[in-house]
C-alpha cells in the first residue's frame, strides 16, 4: 500500500481531484469551433440612421472580435475590429455617450478602452480634429516604446484607439458614462465600482472613506501592484517618468554655475549691436593722453600746459533741405513795404 501511493503521479491526482469539481462532459469538435463565436456583449447605437451601409448595432464575440451590425433588413455584417490586446480575453461589456461617437469597451481582464466610433462605418467621412484629441486622452501621445495596446491596433486604422488602461484585476461587468460631468463608471465582479475621467485618471471608489482629489493623481491600490506602464501613462495624465538606467540623477541642491545663471535666468546673451545698424549711439570723446610738465624751468608754467579751447567761432551745421522747405510752408507770406508803410500789428 505505501508503494503504491509514493508512486501515485501529482498530475494525475490533481486532474482526478478538478475532474470531480468541473463537469467533464466533452464537446465536439464543431461546437467547440463555435464557442469561438458566442456572444457576450451587445450594444445599439441610437443615432445612427438605418441604412444598409451604416453599422449601429455592436456585437462582442468570445474570441476578441466587435462585429458591427446594420439593422437594415438589406444589411448585415458590415464588419469587425479586434478589441483585445490579451490572448484568450474578450470584451463582456458596452456603454456609449448620447452621440455615440465614443465606444467604451471592458474586458474580463480589467482593461478599458474608449474607441472612437465617428468616422467607423457610417457612409459618411467627418473631419477629426486630432490636437484636440491628444489634449483629452494622453494615450495617443507618442511613448518611446509602444505597448502592447498601441501594437495591437497598428495595422488596424478604425474605429482609432483613443485610450486603453487597467481599472481592475477581475472582469467589468457593466460601464456607465456621464456626459455632462464626462465621466466613466465601471463596476467589476471584484463588488467594486470605480469612477474614472475620461482620459483615464482613477477617481475614487464609491464606498470608500477616502477623499477625492482633483489634483494629485492617485492609484487603484490593487490594480497599481500590476499596472503597466501604458497605465500609469493614461493615470498620470500624461506624464512619465525621464529616469535613465545607469546614468546619475542630477543634484538639485547644488550651487548654480554663473553660465547656467546667465543663459537660463536671463536667456542667451542679444548679439552685438543689439539695435542693428540703423541706431548707434554718437561716438565718446578719446581719452587724452595726462600733460607733461616742463619742470625745466625753476618755475612750471602751468597755464602753458593747460587745455585750452578752441578760439575759432563754432560754424552752424547747415538746415536740412526737408526742414527748410517745412519752414518755408508755414511761415506768414512776406512782401517788402515801403519805408514810412506802417506795420500790419501796430
């Protein structure tokens, strides 16, 4: 007996044991083909016309696709975007703004993704204003290495991508979106639910006795343990963090070099002559060399060698022709009178 239960395999024990707990009932080949196919999620979107081109109604598969539906009795399957980023995950809940021109997706891995759903089989091209989408979602600026959220969707150009992040360690089981405070909701089979900008900043957990704050990013205590760094990215809002390995921190204690205090307090120095060419300042006076005394003489004539100046009457500089001309205009028009004509004042 202790033979043959030092030689029982632990594999085979435990596969007894999780037969005894899971049913073992096998499918066939054809319905395990079609599990693929099962569908988990669905979502219409109210404002798009009924057209035989236009796709309204969105359908998440267990095999990771979002197939779009037209409800026109002529339409049908007007196609499909891979919603997923992990291997065996797929999407298990919809929510949509009163728009509809964003699609928010969560998956049974915790992740959320905002699509945008304007320009996606609508038989019809709207222009996108995308400066004003990267200042709403940090996701779509550009990182140094790209996840694998961002690598999923290279080949894939719609519905775009604007945000994908990690809100909880278990499936989503429903999300909810606010338009006028423009918030998500996402609620987990963890018996959590979360509230969420819609860029991506964690909120507050209802139920806690945490404050809000508005100001300080903060984390999901749980979920910060696992996050990537596409996560943090889309929680910071946008900021990452510059550390290098192996190269020093810099000290931010020690004492300003008077070159950074010049270029950086004060900007680069304004090249010479800082007015141009058409403004120089009149030229200064040279330096006259001290006089040399005669100490020759028993007595030094001083006013001999004082500076004395020039004697020669000061020449006006002649009148601009512009001036004179001016002057000419505005002077009182002149006739000679005669030499006992009195004046005109008088």
């Amino acid at each position: 007996m202790g033979v043959g239960r030092e030689s029982l395999d632990a594999a085979a024990a435990a596969h007894k044991a999780r037969a005894r707990r899971v049913s073992c009932v096998s499918l066939p080949a054809r319905a395990v083909r079609m599990r693929q196919l099962a569908v988990h999620a669905a979502l219409f979107l109210a404002t798009r016309p009924c057209d035989m081109r236009v796709a309204s109604l969105m359908i998440a598969l267990e095999n990771g696709q979002v197939q779009a539906w037209s409800d026109h009795p002529a339409g049908g399957l007007q196609g499909s975007f891979q919603g997923i980023h992990t291997a065996g995950d797929y999407v298990s809940a919809f929510a949509t703004d009163v728009d509809n021109d964003y699609l928010f997706t969560g998956t049974t891995v915790g992740y959320i993704k905002i699509w945008l759903m304007t320009n996606y089989l609508r038989n019809e091209e709207i222009h996108v204003n995308m400066p004003k989408l990267r200042l709403t979602f940090p996701f779509l600026w550009r990182d140094r290495i790209e996840g694998r959220a961002k690598r999923s969707v290279r080949d894939q150009p719609l519905p775009l991508l604007l945000s994908s992040y990690r809100a909880h360690l278990r499936c989503i089981t429903s999300l909810a979106y606010i338009d006028d405070l423009r918030l998500v909701l996402s609620g987990s089979s963890d018996y959590s639910v979360r509230v969420w900008k819609l860029s991506g900043e964690y909120l507050q957990t209802l139920g806690s006795f945490v404050p809000w704050s508005l100001e300080v990013p903060r984390f999901p205590p749980d979920v910060r343990k696992v996050a990537s760094f596409t996560t943090f990215k889309v929680w910071r809002g946008g900021q990452v963090s510059r550390y290098v390995p192996g190269r020093a921190a810099p000290d931010a204690l020690r004492d300003i070099t008077a070159a950074e205090l010049r270029t950086r307090t004060f900007g680069a120095p304004v090249r010479e002559p800082a007015l141009g060419r058409y403004v120089a300042p009149p030229p200064r006076p040279e330096p006259q060399a001290p006089p040399l005394l005669d100490d020759s003489l028993p007595t030094i004539p001083l006013y001999a060698h004082l500076r004395m100046a020039s004697t020669q009457p000061v020449r006006r500089a002649a009148t601009p022709e512009l001036v004179r001309a001016a002057r000419l205009r505005a002077a009182p028009e002149r006739r000679p009178r005669a030499r006992f004509e009195p004046r005109r004042d008088e």
